[in-house]
C-alpha cells in the first residue's frame, strides 16, 4: 500500500506501459475533471462526460480490433519479418571452412517455440562468403522461440548447433 498520496500517483502513472494506455488515463482524467465540475455546477451537462466515456470505449475498443499490438508494450510486439544473418564459426582451420561441401537436400533448419513444438522446418539457404559459412532467416519468430540447426556435409559428416534464440548473429557449430 503506498505510502503517501504522491506514491499513490506515481504507482499509477508507471502501470501506464503503452501509448493506448497512456491516451485512456488522460481520458479518464478528463473525464473526472468535466464529471466533477458538471456535478458543481450547471454550465456543464452531464451528458458530456458520460458521452466522453461511451466515446472511449468505442475508440478503445475500434483499436483494438483494428490494431490489437496497441494493447501491448513494443517490446512485446512480435519481431515483424526481418532478415537476419548468422554466421557459423566452425572448430576447423578458416582454410579448410571454405572446402566444405554441404548436402542441401539434407541440411535442416527448424524453429520452435516455447513448448518446444516446431513453427516450421526448411532448408537452410547457406551462404559462403566474408571468412565463413552464413544462413538467413527470414520468418516471423518472438524472442520466446529457438532455432536448431542440422547440416551435413557431402561425405556425410554431419554439424549441428545448439538451440539458440534468434536474433544471434554468430554461432559455434558443433560435430554431431
């Protein structure tokens, strides 16, 4: 229980975490203000602020619908599709990263999320180039999810790296 009545406002004004919240407290206030000075006095009816209040629920409710990320922080909004590069740092001499022959068809790249299930499972687009092997990424993941990576050569040796989260740029890949 706060303390002081400026406690009481400050733990009101940081539970604000997004702008839709932001222009509903200012609302709200408003609406307290025309709500009181309407019950002192006859210049204001109280129509006003009772139609205020229909008139944020619409709105709020308008964007929600159409908008529903403003119901969130931006740090919780999902990472819209961004291409990301990682680059795979092999325990081999940066000589012998270039002579490795990888077999498409059988190199994977999956995506989980949370729990673990898989988002979706595909071929990874290998690149070779800058000192080493990079892939792209190009899907719409959360922080929350991880990627798991399985190559294999053309002889048959076979790589894998760790489950990571996203957004890594550089990986150390491991002989399976």
């Amino acid at each position: 229980m706060p303390e002081s009545k400026f406690e009481a406002w400050a733990s009101i004004i940081n539970s604000v975490q997004t702008p839709l919240g932001f222009l509903v407290l200012i609302t709200l206030i408003l609406d307290g203000v025309l709500l009181a000075s309407s019950a002192t006095t006859e210049k204001i009816s109280m129509l006003i602020p009772a139609g205020i209040l229909v008139l944020l629920i619409l709105v709020v409710m308008a964007i929600s619908w159409k908008k529903p990320l403003a119901l969130y922080h931006p740090k919780d909004w999902p990472i819209p599709n961004v291409i990301m590069t990682i680059n795979l740092e092999f325990p081999i001499n940066l000589e012998d990263v270039g002579n490795l022959e990888f077999d498409e068809e059988r190199c994977t790249l999956e995506i989980h999320d949370i729990n673990n299930n898989i988002i979706f499972k595909i071929k990874p687009n290998l690149t070779l180039g800058g000192g080493g092997w990079f892939f792209q990424v190009n899907e719409n993941m959360s922080p929350t999810d991880s990627i798991r990576l399985e190559l294999t050569e053309v002889n048959g040796r076979k790589w894998m790296l760790k489950p990571f989260a996203p957004y890594s740029i550089k990986q150390r890949v491991l002989v399976k």
